[in-house]
C-alpha cells in the first residue's frame, strides 16, 4: 500500500518485473503466426507516478483497455465534454457519483457509432470544489475517471 500524497518525487520505483514478452507488434494475439513475439529476459522498472492535484486524465494511446473514455476539461466549471471508443452501436450509460458514491446523475446513451463518440453534458448543479466520479458502461465494459469541479465558476 503507498500513501500517494506522500510521495516526494514525480516518480518513485516501486518493483522490478522479470522477463515477459516481446513483440514487433502492439497486439500480438489476432495476427501471431509465430514469429511476432518471443519471451524476453529483459527487466522492467515498476514506477508510480505522484498524482497530480489539479490534472487532466491522459490516454494512454498504446491502451487497449476498449473504452478509452476521456472526460475534459478536468477540473470543470460547468460543461463536461465526454469521448469514448465502442465496437458496437449499443447503448452505455453514464454515470456520475459523488464520493459517498451516491448518484447524483445517470444517462442512457443511445445512437452511438462504431468507433469514437462524443457527448457533452451540464454538469451545473454540481457542487464547486467537490470531487466526482464519472463512469461510462457498456454490456461488457466498465471504467470511471475521476472528475474535479472548480471552486469558483464565472
């Protein structure tokens, strides 16, 4: 367990992992015939970034956790703007919490498209200065992002 706040660097080592597999390609697993991956003695640092107390959520463009849900701008001041991925034109809901996780809103999206979709919601009613949490969900998928509201507005 490690107490974020903490942390004194930007960076901190927390572990070293052993070996793995390497690949020529970002996903190996629909198109390996062999010759695109092979195991690795290499060692890999284990870092834990100090989280930062006013920041944006950032994409990691090489993830392949599906949704790749962005909410921006983070902190807000009134109007969320929301991008996520789908394989499929099937609904998702978005939700978004309070820290009690007492919900305080809850959306069916409906007519999305293969492929990325944006949404924008007022979020005006939420308190400034607080801290919420937004989750989008799908049948098969789920993710949450934590969502910071300004403590002034103009």
């Amino acid at each position: 367990m490690f107490q974020l706040d903490n942390l004194t660097t930007d960076y901190t080592l927390i572990s070293y992992i052993f070996g793995g597999i390497s690949s020529t390609q970002a996903n190996i697993f629909f198109i390996n015939n062999g010759t695109q991956s092979s195991a690795s003695n290499q060692i890999f640092k284990v870092l834990i970034r100090k989280p930062l107390t006013l920041s944006s959520d950032e994409l990691n463009q090489s993830s392949n956790s599906g949704l790749n849900l962005t909410i921006y701008p983070n902190p807000n001041d009134g109007k969320l703007k929301v991008a996520f991925y789908t394989n499929d034109t099937k609904e998702a809901t978005l939700t978004i919490r309070d820290i009690s996780g007492k919900i305080l809103d809850r959306s069916l999206l409906t007519d999305l498209v293969m492929g990325t979709n944006h949404i924008e919601k007022n979020i005006e009613h939420l308190t400034p200065g607080n801290v919420y949490f937004v989750s989008l969900e799908t049948s098969n998928q789920k993710t949450t992002h934590k969502l910071i509201i300004k403590r002034s507005r103009h």
